[in-house]
C-alpha cells in the first residue's frame, strides 16, 4: 500500500502539474487573446503584419467586401463565420466631453452574428438588437459612470451627436488592440449608418470536426486569393497574447519547465519507495532461492510485481491529479482571485504521459534491487550482512556517479544563466535534477557525519535515546540518506520555486512600473493637426496638492528635425527626472542631464548612428533654423510618453519658444486603486471642462490582475510541491520504522522503555528532516537564484530575491511533517510483543 501510495502521489503531481498548467494556459489566451475564441482561421483585408493587426485592425481603409463572408461559408471544411465591422468612433462622457485616450478615438465594432465567435463576454445588460442600442466595455462604463439604460451619445456623421440607449456592457479581457479606448457594440445597421461601415474588418472562422486549423486556413486563402491576409487560428491567439503582454512565451516556458521538475520528482519518489521496500525483503527473497527459485523467476518476480503497481497506482494518481487540479482552481475563486475557468482542461498527452511515466518509474526503481538481491548467495542473504557488502565496486561506483550528476548538473545550471531569457529556465531545472541526483547518490557517504552534527545539541538534551538515534542513522547510512534524500529534494524543489516566484514578482511589479510609468495625461484638448494649447497653471498646482499621485510633471512635445530625421522632442519641467516618472534608462545616466544634453529612444538612436557621448544636432524653429548641438548622455527605453529625444527645459525653449506645459504627466501612488486616481484627475480638471484625460492606469491594472492571476499558477504549483514532499516524508519513515521491527525489539529487550524507544524513533526522524531540510535548501536556494539571473539578464535588472522567512518556514513544517509522520509507526513499535517482533520471519 505505502509502495501504491507513492506512485500515485509522484503520478498526481506530474499529472496535477500538467493538468493544471494546460488549463491555466487556456485562462492564460482567454483572457489575453479572447478575439480569437474558437477561431481557426482569421482574414484580415490586407497583407500588413499581423502584430499592427492586434493593435488597431491594421488601422487602414481597406475592407473586406460583405460577399467574402459567404465566400467563406462556403469553403469546404469552414463549421461556423462570421464578420466583425470595426471603425473608429467617438464617444462621448456623460458631461458631453469627447472620450479619446492620447489624442486617439475610440472603436465601434458590431454585435456577433455568432455567439460562439465573439470577440468579448457580455458583462451586464446584453448586445444591442435594433437600431438606437448600445452596449460599451466595461472598463469605459465604470470609469464613466454609465448605467444600463441610460442614453449615451457619439460622434456621428458630419461631427453631429447621436444619441443612443445603452442596453448592456461587455468585457474585452486584456486585449491590446483596444487598450485604454472606449469600444462600443452597434447594430449591423447603425454600423454602416453611424460609423460608416463600408465592410468587414475581419472574418473568423470555425474548422468542422476532422479539419485542422492550418488545413482550414489554406483553404480560406485559396478560395479568397491574394487580397486577403489569412491566419490559423494558434498564430492568431499567439499574436494577440504576445502583444498583450511579452512575457507569454515566458510564461509557457516556465510551465513546461515545472513539468520536467514534476517528472524528474515522481520518478525518484517512485524509485526511493520501490527501493527501500525491495530492500526490506531481501531475506524473503533469499529464501524463496533456498528452496529452488531461480534467479531469473526471483528477477521476473519483483518486476511483474512492480508493472502491476505502477499500472493501478498510476491510475489513480490520474484521477486525483484532476481532483486535486479542480480543487486548486475552486479554491482561488472562493478566495476571489478567479480566473474565469469554466472547465478542467485534461488532455490525451497528459494521461499518457501519467500513465507511462508512473508504470516506467516503478519498473525501473525495481530493477536495480531486484537484480541485485538475485545475485546475493542465499546463505550470505539469510544471514544480516549488508547487501552493498555483496557486490564489489559499489562505493567507488557511486562516489563516481555522484560526481558525475554533479558535474553535468552544475554546468547545466551554468548554461541556464547565460541561455535568451526564459529558454534558460528549463535549462537551470535540468541541472536542478543533475545536483538533486548526486545528492542522493552521495548520501549514504556524508549522511553519518551531517546527523551526528546535527545531533550535538539533542544529545545533550534528551541523553541516551538521543544518542541511540545519532548512532541508529550513522550504523545504516543507506536507509537514512534513503529517507533524508525524499525531504532534501522536496525541499530543494520548494526553495527553487520560492526563489522564483519572489523575484518574478518583484520583476513584474518593476517591469509594469517602467512599461507604465504614467498613468494619466492631461493636456490641453486635442486638435488634429495642430498644437495642443498650454494646460493652465492652476490645475498643474491642483494635481501636485492631491496625496493620491506619486509624482505630477508638467511637459511639453513637439515634431522636429533632429540629425536629419524626423523625431517627437518632449520635455519636462526641472526635477521630474529625479521622481518615478524617469525614462527606464539602458545606458548612460541622466545624473548627467542638463542644457546641451539630450537623451535618445534605443531604436532612433541606432538610426541615426548615435551612442552615449554622440552628438546630435536639433533644429531650432524659434532661432531662425539654428541648430542646436546635443550630447547624448542615455539611451531610454520605456519612457513617459512616446518621444524620441528627450532635451533639457531651457533647450526646448529655445528650439520651440516659451510656454508652459502642454500636458501634465501624472503617475499615482503605490496602492491606490485606479477608480480612484481617476477620480482624483477628474477632481483636479473639474473646472475646465476643455482639457483631455489619457488613462492608461485601467489598462496597467487589468495587466496587473491577469499578470498576478498567472503567478497564482505557480503559487498553487508549489502548493502541490509541499504536498508530494510532506507525503513522501511520512511514507518513507513509516517505510523505515516498519523495516526496523527486530532492531527496536532488541532495543527494548536490552531496556529500552517504550516511551525512550518512541523518542528514539521521533528524534531520529527530526534529525533526518533537519538534515535534509539544510542540503535541500541549500541546493534550492542554489539553482533557483541560477534561473532568476537567467531572467533578470534578459529581461530586467536587479537580483535575485531569497524568501528567508518563507524558507524558513518550509523547513520548520517539514521538520514537524517529519515528527508527526514517525509517530504512528513508532507507537506500533512500542506496542508490538518483543517476542513477537525477535521471531518475525
């Protein structure tokens, strides 16, 4: 049974690890690229790459005509299409101010014609159904304050309002396309009729059962010709997810990388239970060779043994990784962090890869003990002499293993750190199980002296069954470092998770902070082709007494020749530099910063040829076309705005006259919530009802939700790593006290008390856990902080973080797991007649 137990657990935890990467994959895509829900194939009207596709249907005139729809009914093998219209359309505020986020309008895209191809989910409410409805996303109503059947008003033709019912709002997921605008559902009707709607702006299309995604696609292309831009369906969820956020490969990749770490577990778990159990048995093999079975029946024996296990504990490791997998996901919606899942995605890999790697493992953790009792005379077996003792060069064998598992783990290890980002991750986990590996191997060497230091205080607390524990683990190092090796690898596995799970976080909090360095732009109201008017003074001084932002910074923009190419040149008022609204610098400083100085966007500076302490030359269009020569002290990266070269106040008077700011940079403080930002912003420019608000802080913390959701994957990953690791303590001391019946039936023989053997056996167990919970922490520590400067290179700056508290508790839960587990075996022992245990057998 405890054998069948630890297949199943090593079995749930590769399975549960791959049942529930696969269904937070798919919540991943859901929410990051729900437009391309059950496609299979997408058309776009034009052959422009798909990555501005995601950003705004390719922001172009062109159409596809009304009869490509039914164009693409037609092609064999299509199940289900449908066309979606999108045009640009202004919306309106409650107060009659334009809705428009940095100078941009917002969408206008039609009701599904099929529900099982929307691009949204609807919220409240529903879609419209005739003419004169709307429904809107719901970010723009909440930040609005619209209410289902309230009116709301839009730009129509010839700039004049039309006024419209709202019958329902939507929600788009994370969707980059539409980031930070208003959108709004309209009739097939009120499409053509209010946004001008001349034809699709995309066709989606279902594949019918047997036809695959890029069959289907080819197909689509063949029957429109050149025209039209098709897609299959896993490029379109992939696009759309990536440029939702640029860590979802990333993401997929640290999934995968957990299942190699489940896999590499459930095999040792398997193998370590196996072993010790064929181990107890070596002298009932023996006599079963004494009256006439062969070697090869004794070898045949053990290993059909084994194929029956695994196949019907693998089996139920299966089911209770999808039970336990159901259970982690209604779990983090009770406690509100739902991840809009309504299915448990268990896929056919997955179950064949259970059942085979369970099976596999058992078979193979019998082979090596099997084939080794085999070989044992049966006289040398039935007597109490070691089995290593049996087989010449075991030492030196496994010394040799040891360093080997070590060697490759560690130059693993050291590729993963220098592998492109998040390809080192799996890299760092397969050296991760290398050192694992030669930790075991080795234990049975170095285990002794580690308990016996580790026993130095206990035995001068708990006298003589303190003693008696130290001296039990050092006489049989094999059964201990057995026992110690299953913690020191659940611990090792739990300590890398925590080191990566604490520095992602912290690099995801910073990179959202760079990627979002502000959250609001007030300017002036915009007007296409000309410059924005100046924001007034008295609302710049409103938003800097407002506790509610982290730092307010007056800029100014504009177009101009900068080199000989064409730039936006911004600015900020003196200081702003010094507060979170800096530009995320990649090289160079702004501690150098000042008049005839500027620093340049990474990508304009490699074209116009400039490095840090370059020269570029700005040309002056309030000094008669002087130019303005520059220094270049930095190249940016992510910035508050979107211009190119950043110059100094003074210079940007001079390029361009004085005036004040043309817009306000506001970022908020750390914790506020973004309703209430905004609710400030709108406080502060409540009196001029001229002035635009650009918000990017409902988009920032959308990202952040789903961001965080996806860290939560992890989160309960590790939960399932404590498990497996608690699990396989308490069945591996069982399995060593129960292997221990004749030796603590001579300890009470010779006068030991029950409870002195109790505590013998206890404080043994608490050493073995204080032992392997030190290695094991130790060595997760060790390739954990290795992965994270893998990420950190490539995408971030910084270090690795190291969770000491979180650490530290692990090891103090698997310390008591480890008591607690050797209590009831312990007391089966001191309960059990010593004449009855000395004549076992």
């Amino acid at each position: 049974m405890l054998t069948a137990v630890a297949v199943m657990i090593g079995v749930g935890f590769l399975a549960g690890t791959l049942v529930y990467g696969d269904t937070a994959r798919a919540a991943f895509y859901d929410d990051l690229a729900r437009a391309a829900r059950n496609v299979d194939a997408s058309v776009g009207p034009d052959r422009m790459p798909f990555g501005d596709r995601t950003s705004g249907f390719a922001e172009t005139t062109r159409r596809l005509g009304f009869d490509d729809l039914d164009k693409v009914r037609a092609v064999p093998g299509v199940a289900r299409a449908d066309g979606r219209m999108a045009e640009r359309l202004s919306m309106l505020d409650p107060q009659g101010r334009l809705i428009a986020n940095f100078g941009r309008a917002g969408w206008a895209v039609s009701v599904p014609g099929d529900a099982t191809l929307s691009m949204f989910d609807t919220s409240s409410g529903r879609l419209p159904e005739r003419d004169g409805e709307i429904a809107i996303d719901a970010t723009t109503a909440e930040t609005y304050g619209f209410r289902v059947g309230a009116p709301v008003s839009v730009v129509g033709p010839g700039a004049a309002p039309v006024g419209l019912t709202l019958v329902g709002t939507f929600d788009l997921g994370a969707n980059k396309r539409f980031a930070g605008l208003s959108v709004a559902a309209l009739t097939p009707g009120d499409m053509r009729g209010i946004a001008g709607a001349t034809g699709y702006a995309e066709i989606v299309a279902t594949a019918a059962p047997g036809v695959g995604e890029g069959e289907l696609a080819a197909r689509v292309r063949g029957s429109l010709g050149g025209g039209a831009h098709v897609l299959d369906g896993a490029a379109l969820r992939q696009a759309y997810a990536v440029a939702a956020a640029k860590y979802v490969n990333g993401f997929l990749i640290v999934l995968f990388a957990f299942g190699l770490v489940a896999l590499a577990v459930s095999v040792f778990v398997i193998a370590n239970t196996f072993a010790i159990l064929v181990a107890q048995r070596v002298r009932e093999l023996a006599l079963l060779r004494c009256v006439g079975a062969s070697r090869r029946q004794l070898f045949g024996s053990v290993v059909l043994e084994a194929l029956v296990v695994g196949v019907v504990a693998s089996a139920g490791g299966l089911l209770a990784s999808a039970a336990v997998g159901w259970a982690l996901l209604v779990g983090r919606d009770a406690l509100g962090h739902a991840v809009r899942i309504d299915r448990l995605v268990v896929g056919p890999s997955t179950m064949v890869i259970g059942l085979v790697a369970g099976t596999v493992a058992t078979v193979l953790a019998a082979l090596l003990p099997a084939f080794t009792a085999s070989r044992v005379p049966p006289m040398a077996a039935l007597a109490a002499a070691p089995l290593e003792a049996a087989v010449p060069g075991h030492r030196a064998r496994r010394l040799a293993g040891a360093w080997l598992l070590a060697a490759v783990g560690a130059a693993f290890v050291a590729a993963g750190t220098r592998a492109p980002g998040f390809l080192g991750v799996p890299v760092v986990f397969l050296g991760a199980v290398g050192l694992f590996g030669a930790a075991v191997a080795a234990g049975p060497f170095v285990i002794g002296r580690l308990t016996a230091w580790a026993g130095w205080l206990p035995t001068r607390l708990f006298g003589a069954p303190a003693r008696l524990a130290v001296q039990g683990a050092r006489r049989n190092p094999k059964r201990v470092a057995a026992t110690t090796g299953a913690l020191a690898v659940g611990l090792a596995l739990m300590s890398l998770f925590a080191v990566l799970l604490a520095t992602t976080r912290v690099q995801s909090e910073r990179e959202l902070d760079e990627n979002f360095s502000v959250d609001y732009v007030v300017t002036g109201g915009f007007v296409a082709g000309a410059q924005a008017p100046a924001v007034p003074s008295g609302v710049l001084d409103a938003l800097r007494t407002r506790p509610e932002f982290a730092a307010v910074a007056g800029a100014r923009s504009r177009g101009g020749q900068v080199s000989g190419r064409r730039a936006e040149v911004w600015s900020m008022e003196p200081g702003a530099l010094a507060t979170v609204l800096r530009p995320e610098v990649m090289s160079g400083s702004v501690a150098a910063f000042g008049p005839g100085t500027a620093a340049l966007r990474g990508p304009f500076a490699a074209a116009v040829g400039a490095t840090v302490g370059s020269t570029v030359t700005l040309h002056q269009r309030s000094a008669g076309g002087a130019e303005l020569s520059l220094r270049v002290v930095a190249l940016y990266d992510d910035a508050p705005t979107d211009g190119e070269v950043l110059v100094d106040w003074s210079d940007y008077a001079a390029a361009f006259g004085s005036a004040g700011p043309d817009s306000v940079l506001v970022k908020a403080a750390e914790g506020v919530p973004a309703e209430t930002s905004r609710a400030a912003v709108d406080a502060a420019v409540a009196q001029e009802p001229r002035l635009q608000v650009s918000s990017q802080a409902e988009w920032r913390e959308r990202l952040t939700e789903t961001l965080d959701r996806q860290l939560l994957v992890f989160q309960a990953l590790l939960g399932m790593s404590i498990v497996i690791a608690l699990t396989g303590i308490a069945n591996t001391l069982a399995l060593s006290v129960l292997e221990r019946t004749r030796e603590s039936a001579l300890l009470r023989a010779l006068g030991l008390s029950r409870r002195q053997l109790r505590l013998t056996l206890v404080l043994e167990a608490v050493l073995m856990s204080a032992v392997g919970a030190t290695v094991g922490t130790l060595l997760g520590v060790l390739t954990g902080a290795a992965a994270a400067v893998g990420l950190i290179r490539q995408y971030g700056h910084g270090h690795p973080v190291i969770p000491v508290g979180q650490l530290v508790l692990y090891a103090a839960l698997a310390t008591f797991a480890a008591a607690f587990a050797a209590l009831p075996p312990a007391r089966r022992a001191t309960r059990t007649s010593v004449s009855a245990a000395m004549s076992a057998e």
